[in-house]
C-alpha cells in the first residue's frame, strides 16, 4: 500500500471591498464589489492548507461577510 503525501502550504488571499459603479440593463448602479469582481473571486485551497484571508474594507461604513 502506498500512501501520498501532499505538503501543506499556505494560501493567503488579500481581498479588496470597494463601492463600483456597474450597467445592469442601462442603468448604472452602485454595487460593492470585490478585487473589483462581481460576483466575488474564486478562492481556491487544497486539503490541508492553511488559509489566511485579509478582508480590506474600503467602504465608508462597517462591512461584514458570510
């Protein structure tokens, strides 16, 4: 029986919230968007690894995920 080993590594992702103004149908709208992405990025991990994700609100107001 052989057994893998994966290394464990650390996979930090610095996630940037802005207020962007968007074109939905014609209108422009404010959204908040992150990295300047709407929807969100994708944030990619492997068993194992640590995940260190920083949240840098830039909004003018309290901001929280879930």
């Amino acid at each position: 029986m052989s057994a893998s080993v994966s290394a464990q590594k650390i996979v930090r992702y610095d996630l940037y919230v802005n207020d962007t103004m968007v074109n939905y149908s014609g209108k422009n709208v404010m959204v908040m968007a992150v990295n300047g992405l709407i929807p969100l990025p994708t944030l990619y991990f492997s068993e194992g690894d640590t995940a260190e994700i920083y949240f840098h609100n830039m909004l003018n107001e309290p901001t929280a995920f879930h």
